[in-house]
C-alpha cells in the first residue's frame, strides 16, 4: 500500500513524503531513500525502489527535501527560488527530522525501528552525514555518491561571490536554476566539521554498502573509490558495476528495469536483508 504525507520540520519547512508498504510498519523495517541533486521522490528509479522493496517486507520512505525546487507538481521544478536557496545543511537536518518521524510513530506506531538509508549522488553524501551524525541508522546504502562538497574550480567560487548566484542548467527540462551563495557559504563554513565527509566515513559504525558505475562521467568511481578507503574495511562492501553510469542506465521516466539497475537492486537487497 503506497500512502502521501506531508511533514512539517521545525524550521517549518514543508517536506512532502510517499510511503511504500505501509502495510509493512507493523515489522519495524524502514529503508529511506534520499534523492540527489536536481532529483526528486519521483524521478525515475526511485517509484521502482518503493514498490521493490516494499514487496520484500520493508516500509520504503521516499520523499522531497523542501528545497529541492519541487512544489505541488511532483514533476516540475515549480519552486526556484527556494532551490537556490537550498544548503547540505538544511537537507542533512531535514533527514535526520523524516528518520525521527519513523522513530516517533508518525507513519505508523512501531516498537525500536530499524532504519537503512539509500542515498543517490548528493543523497549519498547527505545519507552519509546523517548517518554520522544521527546515530539511529542500522545500514547505509549509497548509490553514485560524491566524495567532496567543493566541486568548483577557484574561477567558479570568485564568480559566485561576485554575482552573488551561481546558474546550473537542468539537461531533462533545459530550466536555468540558480543556486544563491547560501550553499556556497554552507559548505567554506562546514567543510571542516559538520559536512567533513572524510571524517563520518572513517567513523560511521554501521554496514556501508557503497555502489558505483564504472563508466559514471557525472560522479566519477575514483570518488566511490576515496569514500572506501576512508571507511572501516570490516565493515563496508564496494561494488563497482561494469559498463554503465550515474543513474546506472536509469532514465526518467522509467520504462523498464536496465540490467545495470537489476544488479544494483539485487545487491542492495542481500545487503539489506543481512543487516537490517
């Protein structure tokens, strides 16, 4: 059963939710799934990953981050200003409030949770830090994951600040998206601490599962590569998938399951199953 819920953080930031298996609630197995950049709860592979797995037993939360440039269509990027406006701040603190909401019973009562997190690109990096920080995640997933926050060349950085606003080009719907200095102030600031991406992987605890595309031209495998040597050996699994990319062959909308993808699934799924 597939249910829609809105959640209200405490910075009253409105985060829009799809749940899948809801019927499953009651086993107290959750797998939040958090998209990427320019990524929403209905792109793509992510619909696939709800129905999947909640087939296997599991409540499946997948959901928008307020500020990832989606309003009431859940397909176009209706909301600019608020995506330029966005930080890996605001979106790490707005998943750590969707896995209290599942510790506190908002999707339904449940005693002691388990929760896995799967985080997509940007998603891997922000999943990663929660998972960190949190400390209410049993196993960790990421699919594609930056190993850095600061992708911008010096040119790019004095530009930003001089025009107070950076543009990216979406390539699915050509729109020019704005991203303000507010994110790149997020991440000067919070580099070294909060959003220390080396520092969470060398000390998360917990069963990491880091998935790659050998061919990823977006996200390149040597960063999958850095976040595993970062991390506890003993307790973390990298899978690189031959021949293939970021979305893993993925493209929205979804026609069909590319072999790429299938594989991605079946090992994220014996993953889960061993550690969740």
């Amino acid at each position: 059963m597939k249910k829609d819920y809105e959640l209200i953080t405490s910075a009253r930031n409105l985060i829009r939710i799809t749940a899948y298996g809801t019927e499953n609630i009651s086993n107290g197995k959750f797998i939040i799934a958090v998209h990427g950049f320019k990524g929403f709860k209905d792109w793509g592979f992510f619909p696939y990953i709800g129905k999947h797995f909640s087939r296997t037993g599991y409540c499946v939360i997948t959901f928008n981050f307020s500020h990832n440039g989606i309003g009431e269509n859940p397909a176009e990027f209706t909301e600019l200003e608020k995506f330029a406006n966005n930080t890996f701040s605001l979106e790490v603190s707005e998943l750590n409030e969707v896995i209290s909401a599942v510790k506190k019973g908002f999707f339904g009562k449940t005693d002691n949770p388990e929760i896995g997190l799967i985080g997509h690109s940007r998603g891997g990096a922000v999943s990663l830090l929660s998972a960190y920080h949190s400390k209410d995640i049993k196993a960790l997933v990421t699919w594609s994951s930056v190993s850095k926050l600061n992708r911008y060349t010096g040119r790019q950085i004095k530009e930003w600040n001089e025009k107070g606003y950076m543009e990216v080009i979406n390539s699915r719907t050509k729109q020019v998206m704005r991203l303000n200095k507010t994110m790149l102030e997020d991440i000067l600031r919070n580099s070294d601490d909060y959003l220390n991406l080396k520092n969470a992987a060398k000390n998360i605890s917990i069963p990491w599962l880091i998935v790659h595309g050998e061919n990823d031209l977006t996200v390149k495998v040597e960063e999958g590569k850095s976040l595993y040597e970062w991390s506890d050996k003993n307790k973390t699994e990298f899978v690189i998938i031959p021949k293939t990319g970021h979305t893993f062959n993925v493209t929205h909308p979804m026609k069909n399951v590319p072999n790429a993808f299938e594989q991605v699934i079946n090992i994220t799924g014996n993953f889960f199953q061993q550690n969740l």
